[in-house]
C-alpha cells in the first residue's frame, strides 16, 4: 500500500506539474480559510458553501481543508496522489454543482457565470500526478528510497 501511494519515477515533469497547480490553487484555499488574497475567510466561504450552495457544512468545510492544504502537501511532494486524487474530486464536484452551462471562462462578462475550462485544467494535471506521482525533489522520492516496513 505504502508504495502505490508514495512510489515516484522522480522526473521533473511532475514536480514542475506539482509546482504551478499548487501555485495556482493556494491562493484559493487561503481566501476561503484565511481570508487571503482578497478572500472572504472561512466564515463566510463556510455560509457561501451552506447557505448558498446547499452543501452539508462538513462537505464545505472538507473542500476549505483540500484547497488549503492539498497545494501544500502536491508543493512538497508528499502523498502527491491522494492530494491528487482529492484536488480532483474537490473540481469535479464544482463542475458538476456550479459550471454545467458555460465551457470558457467568462472574459467579457457576457455569461451569468464561469466555465468550466480551468477546473477540467486541473483535473488533468491531478490526473497526470495520480499516475506518475511526486516526482523529483519530494518528500514521496525521499520516502521509498528507505525500506518499506
């Protein structure tokens, strides 16, 4: 189990795949918990998911803790496929509860709301990090090189 989590070729391609997604998605995760970057903060990302989404407060809160952490643990290396395997799912539920209508993001303003392009973006690069894992420069490479108990 420990090596089909951790196991990596230890090619650049996923560390630099790992570098901008977690670039890119941090920032989400700390406007919706730490209120960041122009960010609500967690009460009000909380009420948004709850009040008006309509998600389950705990399904809420696990998208704040995957989009907060998950771009941590993918920068550092460490358990890159669950992360992975999270980040997608957390993308695919958006997709599926908020971006059925529109495949672009919407530049001009002329949609009631985004696409879908940059989370279908994603789901692919978690995609890729699901099946090569971390790569080069993560704690997983580190991990495998002692033996496995």
């Amino acid at each position: 189990m420990k090596r089909m989590i951790f196991y990596t070729d230890r090619s650049i391609a996923p560390f630099l795949l790992r570098l901008f997604l977690a670039l890119v998605l941090f920032p989400h995760g700390a406007q919706k918990l730490l209120g960041w970057f122009n960010g609500q903060g967690f009460a009000a990302s909380m009420a948004y998911f709850t009040d008006t989404v309509h998600l389950p407060w705990l399904i809420g809160f696990i998208v704040i803790i995957i989009e907060f952490f998950g771009p941590l643990f993918l920068l550092f290396g460490f358990a890159v496929r669950l992360w992975s395997i999270a980040i997608a799912i957390v993308m695919a539920g958006i997709i599926l509860t908020h971006f059925t209508d529109y495949f672009f993001m919407n530049w001009f303003g002329h949609q009631k709301t985004e696409g879908m392009e940059f989370f279908l973006l994603v789901i692919g690069m978690t995609g890729a990090l699901i099946y090569s894992g971390a790569g080069r420069y993560s704690i997983d490479a580190g991990y495998l090189k002692r033996p496995l108990a």
